[in-house]
C-alpha cells in the first residue's frame, strides 16, 4: 500500500454557481449540495501518458484542467506497471471516494496485463492504494488471465458493499465482464469474481459502466467484432445478473468507440453518455433523459486538454475549493464562454489574458455588452454595454481575493457567413427569386455521415436565413441512405419555367433530384446518375459533381470524382448523360477533388481542390481553357486561396464562384476549418467545417489573383 500527499501554496479560488441537489447514478441518497463536476481521465499511450488527470466543470459542458494537465497521481508509486488507465471514481456511502484503474504500462506491455488498482480517499487528493493482481490473488480459477481492463466501483445497496466489476479474457475465450465485492477498507476482494455479463453473440465485452435509472440497472458496454462493434445497452432489474441486451448501438458515430461514461446532469432529468472516439483522438458527448435516445451535443462542449476513457462525478464547492487549491491551473479562474445576441460562439478566442469576439453584420459595436461565462469565479467588472468601436475594452475577473484581466475585443466578422458546420459549399443566383442560395454539405457528422441536405437564402451574401431541409437521404431516395456530401446546382429554363436540378453526392454515387424552386422540396430521380468510374480510370471515388452550363451554347456539362476530374454533356432533359461524351480532364497530380468550373471574359475556368480535407494544406489550384471539354491549360501560379496561420484560418478547401449578375465582381465561396478549435482537433477538424466567401478578383491578363482568406468577409452586397 502507497500513500502519496499533494501540496499547493494557492488561496481558494471563490466560487458563485447557485448550490443544487444531484442524485448519483450509483442510488446514493440525495444528502449533499452539488456545484461542479470532476472529471477523472488518462491521456493516451505513450510514456507519461498513462497517468490520471483531473478537469472541472461548472456546467458538465465545459471542463478545464486541473495542476496545467499534469497528473495529480504518481503512477510508479501505485500500480505494478508503471502505468495507469480508465479511471473511475464513486462517491461511497460513507463519505469516502474510490477510484479503481487499469493497471497497465503500454509502451512495454503492449494490451497484455493482469492486474487492477484500487485506491480509498478521504478529500480526492491523498490517496491509499493497493494492487490486485488476478491470477496472483486467484490462482484456481484465473492462472491464465492476460489481460484485465477498465474496472468500475459500483454501491450495492441491498448488501451495503461496494461491488467492482471489470472485463477479464482468458486464452480461447473473449472477454467477459465480471464483478465482486471489497472488503471495507478497499484493500482486497470478497470471494472470487463471477461472472456478470457476457456478450450472447460471443464477442467481446469490455468498458462496462452501470446506471441505474427507475428501478432498473442499465449496462453500458463496448462490443468488439468485425460485423458488430460499439457502445451498447443491456437491461437487468438485479444489479449482479440477468443483463438482457437491447438492440443496436447507442454511439452515434461509426467511428471506433471505447471508454462509454454516463453522468447525470446537476439538478437535470438530463444524463449524459460520453465516450472516448479513441481513433480519432476525439471524446463525444450524447444527451439523454431516457438512456435510450441520444444525441449528439459537441457543439456544446468545450475542453482545453484530450482525455482518454475517463468518468465524471459531481462534487460540492467545499471539494472543488480543495481541488482548486491542491491542483491550480493557470486558466483558472477564468471565461469558459460567450455569448450575447449576434455573437458567433462557435468562433469566440479565448486566451489566458484576451478574448476575441466576433460578431455578425449589422451589431452596434458601440452599445454591445456581452454574456461571459465564468469559470469558479464570483463576478467580472465592468457591466453593462461598452463601445467597442474605440478599440478594447479591460475587463477584471474576481475570485475572492484575486483578480485576473482579459483585454476583449469585439469585431463584425462575416466569416463563418453562417454558423454551424457546413462544408463543400455550392452557390447560386436563381433569375426566378433574384436571391443568392447557399447549398452545403451538412457537417460536424464523424466520417462524414451526415445524411440530408439544407440551403441558406440571401439577398446580399452576408445576411442569410436557413431554409428546411431540401432532400432527406433516408426518407426521399431510394438507392442510397448514407453519406450526404458536397451537392451542386443548375437553374435552367425549360419550356418557358425555371426548373431546378440538384446534383448530390450520396454512398459514393451522384444522383440528381429536381424541384420547381431553388428550396425544393426536391424529388430524386429514383436512380443514381453516376454510378460508375470512366474508362481508364483506376481508384479514387465519384463524388463531388460540379455543374456548368455554357454561357455560348447553352449546353450543360456534368463535372465529378475525387483522384480525377471526369466531365460529360447533359441531355436537355439535365437528369441523364449523353451517350459518348465522358472525357477525363484530370489536371495533374495536384488534383484532388472538388471541381469547379466558370465563364468569364471569354475563357473557362477550372477550379479544384489539393490535398485532403483533414489537412490544413487543403487549398484550391485552377487552370483555363478555350473550352468547358479542356483541353486545359495550368498556369505557373496558380494557387487561387491556402491557409492563413496568422489569422488561424486553415484548410481553405472545395469551392464555388458566384457572379453578381451585370457586374464584373467574382465572389469565391469556399470551406475551412472551423475558427479556432478546428486546428486542434486533428483530422476530426475535416468534418468540422465552416463556410466563408471572400472576394475573387483577376490580373489584367485574366489570371487569378491569389486570394487572402479573411475573418472579415465581404460588405453586404448592394442591388
């Protein structure tokens, strides 16, 4: 047994947060004031990563890590290994805390181990400990367990113990969770594990973690397979068997899931089923009030570390004082969030000691106040409206005796020119409505698993209202139910009315929808349109179609794939190829994607997207020609926008142009990721993107003039 004491020097931090009654998702009595929520987790695999962390809340929203994300436990000094994952911590009936982890030291052990940690605390800062090693304590029964993950605690009410259930695997078997109960101290177990679920399609079950709600315990676990993996739900009123499985996952990604939690919001019918998107380097947060509806809330969180498989308690504002004092953070205290009418929230910078807030087009700068949410503080000065035209305005944080200042600036930023994720952006000016229409894919869907599509509407290109949703995947096509992406459109006049067609992507295939309005409700075909790759060509994907219709001819021409650029003239009818004219156009080896293709002055336009839209690097490159069928030509430079780190702008990507009609202004419409969190989350930051439009402009000689992404935009175009 180890014991290990923290020490800080730091005054207590003040807190101002109303006190409420949070009931565990353990059964534990309603007998404390709940203020905040602790989140315990690990970092990742590599060496020192394998260690617990702590992070606090206010809300069960946004966390912030506590002692600079440095962990708050020595894991040399309590696990065999050297190494520490999975950590989850119970509030016991008692009064005390316990923690229990996987003891394992992956740059060595690779997922190979034995053994478990278990560890009592009076206050959540010293801690005893004790190390079980299975096969050791039972010898009989588990000799050959090699390996032995992600234990919990769990109080059984009717024995008044604590119970600790956990995966176990021995060879020609998989794994299986077991369960069995500690002695009063937490120093050594009760019997021998039984078992306590297993997977009926005798496939692995691991990362269990038991919520009972109404009565019933619900267990939450991972299942492992080629055909059927990811989080699910299994249903028992007895706490120690009779798990009947319920159908389906309860993630909503289909990326590889692990590490499932669930906590109950503070004073909230509200739970929340969190989980760790291990490949990804991602955690999503689900809500839920049922345990079986979830829904995805990322747009709602915040975080300023990356947990790995971790669980969240609530705590009180004595215990979050201690935690404060004993683990300071220096962005704590401090602003979590803003917000206020016309704030783009989803763009806000917040630094250590400056926060940048842009807003939409029309604020009055000179009156604007905005909502700060603070972060275990008790007030911030000054209040009320503030001119921020003038420059920044000094704003001072307290925290019972201590001050921090923020200088704040705040500034209309037309880009995002609308808020949320939205990616591979299409635009057109319909002579029906003499409005601008905006159709994108629909992003922040892990993989790009979105699976309908909407449209804005604008009469200036700044100012744009969301429309409903034009073509729904899973209700109005018949040949695809997956993979919404990167749509494009044509206005066409045919027998005297203005029809309109919608080119989408969907499953890897393009199909067309048609409508007698540019927002629909659209009606597919019945039929994908391109299904099939053009002579000669080898990998890559037909996705991402680009329609153009010839100002000279008035011909319509299809342009499509991802890894070559194939193009074919349109039947008048525009829902069909003609026969015989699909022509590979590929540019170069910089082509990657996303075609796009214009008139102006007499030559034809070749826009296309490099690198992949995970990549910081995505940028846009062109070439022209005499002819929408090439041949094409590539000028020297012919880089048309790439990313911008001093204005943290990044994967500038999968464009259109648009054409104030009678004027010779050009307007380019493009993706990034999304401003600022985008460049931290990795290659999840390509499915979390935003639309931005900026001027395109031209040389004398018609070539294009590189463009600089902005934060600013474009001025709200006058008729």
């Amino acid at each position: 047994m180890m014991r290990r004491t923290f020490y800080s020097s730091l005054v207590f931090l003040g807190l101002f947060f109303f006190l409420t009654v949070f009931i565990s998702c353990s059964g534990a009595k309603p007998e404390r004031e709940y203020t905040s929520y602790l989140f315990a987790y690990f970092t990742g695999n590599g060496p020192g990563e394998e260690s617990v962390h702590y992070a606090i809340s206010n809300d069960g929203y946004n966390f912030y890590a506590l002692n600079n994300n440095n962990p708050v436990l020595n894991s040399d000094d309590i696990s065999n290994s050297g190494g520490v994952r999975d950590p989850h911590i119970l509030r016991g009936e008692d009064g005390n805390f316990y923690m229990v982890l996987t003891d394992l030291y992956v740059p060595e052990m690779g997922w190979n181990n034995t053994a478990m940690v278990l560890l009592k605390s009076k206050d959540l800062v010293e801690w005893e400990s004790t190390v079980i090693d299975i096969p050791e304590t039972f010898s009989d029964e588990f000799s050959d367990v090699n390996r032995v993950w992600a234990p919990q605690t769990f109080y059984d009410e009717e024995k008044g113990k604590n119970m600790v259930y956990f995966s176990m695997l021995q060879p020609g078997g998989y794994d299986k969770i077991y369960y069995v109960y500690t002695n009063e101290d937490f120093t050594a177990f009760e019997g021998k594990p039984e078992q306590l679920f297993y997977n009926p399609n005798e496939m692995a079950s691991i990362d269990g973690d038991i919520v009972k709600k109404d009565g019933k315990y619900h267990l939450f676990y991972k299942t492992e397979g080629e055909s059927d993996k990811g989080i699910k739900v299994a249903v028992s009123d007895s706490l120690t068997g009779g798990y009947e499985p319920l159908p389906g996952n309860v993630d909503q990604t289909d990326k590889a899931v692990e590490g499932s939690g669930v906590f109950k919001l503070i004073d909230s019918d509200k739970y929340i089923l969190m989980y760790d998107v291990y490949a990804d380097g991602e955690y999503q947060f689900t809500e839920t009030s049922d345990l079986k509806n979830f829904k995805v809330v990322d747009e709602q969180i915040s975080m300023n570390f990356h947990p790995r498989h971790g669980s969240i308690i609530p705590i009180t504002a004595e215990e979050t004082e201690r935690l404060l004092k004993e683990f300071p953070s220096d962005n704590i205290p401090g602003i979590s969030r803003v917000t206020a009418v016309n704030v783009k929230e989803n763009n806000v910078v917040i630094s250590a000691d400056s926060i940048f807030i842009p807003v939409k087009s029309g604020t009055d700068l000179s009156n604007f106040e905005p909502d700060f949410q603070l972060i275990q503080a008790e007030e911030i000065r000054p209040n009320g409206p503030h001119n921020f035209e003038n420059g920044p305005v000094e704003y001072t944080l307290r925290s019972g005796e201590q001050t921090k200042n923020y200088t704040v600036i705040a500034a209309i930023n037309n880009n995002p020119v609308v808020e949320g994720y939205w990616a591979d952006p299409e635009i057109l000016y319909s002579n029906k409505t003499n409005k601008y229409y905006l159709y994108p894919t629909s992003d922040g869907f892990t993989g790009w698993s979105g699976t309908y599509f909407r449209t804005f509407s604008s009469e200036d290109l700044v100012n744009w209202k969301k429309e409903d949703t034009i073509l729904n995947l899973k209700t109005d096509v018949s040949w695809a139910d997956r993979n919404a992406w990167a749509p494009a459109m044509a206005e066409k006049k045919i027998d005297g009315e203005y029809k309109y067609f919608y080119y989408f992507t969907a499953a890897q295939k393009i199909g067309v929808a048609v409508s007698d309005n540019p927002t629909g409700l659209f009606t597919d075909i019945g039929r994908p349109l391109i299904d099939f790759k053009p002579e000669g060509v080898r990998g890559g994907q037909e996705i991402d179609p680009d329609v153009f219709t010839d100002p000279k001819t008035g011909k319509s021409y299809l342009y499509w794939g991802n890894g070559y650029m194939a193009v074919a003239e349109l039947n008048p009818e525009m829902t069909s190829i003609k026969k015989g004219t699909i022509k590979v156009l590929t540019p170069d080896e910089t082509f990657r994607e996303g075609a796009e293709v214009f008139f102006r002055n007499g030559r034809y336009y070749f826009l296309w997207s490099e690198d992949d839209t995970r990549s910081p690097n995505y940028r846009v490159r062109y070439a022209t020609s005499d002819s929408p069928l090439g041949p094409l030509e590539i000028p020297e430079n012919n880089l048309v926008i790439k990313r911008d780190d001093k204005k943290q702008i990044y994967g500038t990507g999968h464009n259109s142009v648009i054409n104030k009609p009678g004027t010779d202004e050009w307007y380019i419409v493009y993706h990034r990721f999304t401003r600022p969190e985008g460049i931290e989350m990795g290659r999840a930051a390509g499915f979390h993107r935003e639309v931005a439009i900026d001027k395109l402009e031209f040389s004398e000689d018609g070539s294009i003039i590189e463009v600089e992404p902005t934060l600013e935009g474009i001025q709200p175009l006058q008729k």
